[in-house]
C-alpha cells in the first residue's frame, strides 16, 4: 500500500495540546455550555487582544476563512474573516479554527508540511472548542444520532462525525 504523500502525520500529543488549549479557553470564558458560543469567546479574548471578526462577502467558496496579524507602530491586532456565503455551521467552525491559529502562534508560511501540520492542530483545537469530548460523552448517552448530535452543538454531521470517530466514542 501506497502511503498518500499529501498527508501528514501529526502525533497525538500535538492534537491533544490543542485540545487542550481550547478547554482552558472555554473555561477561562466561562462558554462551558452548548452550542460554544463564540461571541462569549471572543469577548473574552478581547479582554487581552485586539481581535476583529469580518465577513468575507466578495471571495471564493474556495476560502472558508482566513486570520491576519497587524502590525501598525506599537498596535499589534488579529483580523479574522469568514466566508460569509458559507453556511453558518461552517462559518462557526471556520471562526473556531482561526482563533486556533491565533492562540496556537501559527504565523503564516510556504512550508507545506508546518503548515498541514498547523491545519490539523487548529481543526483539533476548532473541534474541541465547540464540541467539548466531556460534555459530548455525556451528550453521546442520551442523544444517539449524528445529525442530532450536530444540531444540538451547531456543527455540520461531517464534522461531528469526524469528532466521534477522534474521541473514539
């Protein structure tokens, strides 16, 4: 068998550092209910950062979103956008990724493997974030159905599904 020469092995300890990194977030902005809400987050990171969110009307549905580090004299400030045409559950796990870039430090580069590897952190950490592994197996008790599951959470059942199958629930 062939290994996929795109894919990029990104050990567990990685994800489980982004995992982690998004309970102390949620627990430091007091968002432990469900769905997440991200409002609350970035209320909360805002308390520290300069952080603004901006709809992306005028791109590609290529492009899901997108973070942006300024650096304008002394001011340093974070600029993420959403593809506005996306619909709102991906707009919500896009805005959870790029706060994972911006809280993980990935700067943007050309090394194509860094960067797969920084993409699988931020969907670990996005992941974690609005679907927290303790309040899902709690959830996964009572509610036994993806499309379910996903609309209690406001994800989309692709990326719930993928959830399950990482926490191994």
């Amino acid at each position: 068998m062939q290994e996929n020469p795109d894919e990029v092995f990104v050990p567990t300890a990685q994800k489980r550092a982004a995992a982690g990194i998004a309970q102390k977030l949620l627990k430091e902005a007091g968002a432990l209910e469900v769905p997440t809400s991200l409002k609350t987050v970035i209320h909360h990171l805002q308390k520290s950062q300069d952080i603004f969110l901006e709809k992306l009307t005028d791109v590609s549905t290529k492009v899901s979103g997108l973070l942006v580090l300024c650096k304008e004299n002394d001011d340093e400030y974070a600029v993420i956008g959403y593809n506005d045409k996306h619909p709102w559950c991906r707009r919500r796990f896009t805005i959870a990724h790029e706060i994972g870039h911006l809280l993980m430090g990935h700067a943007c580069n050309r090394q194509e493997n860094e960067t797969s590897i920084n993409e699988t952190e931020a969907n670990c950490f996005a992941a974690e974030l609005l679907m927290p592994v303790q309040t899902l197996k709690k959830d996964i008790k009572t509610i036994r159905d993806i499309p379910t599951l996903a609309k209690r959470y406001l994800v989309s059942s692709q990326a719930m599904g993928i959830k399950l199958i990482d926490a191994h629930l």
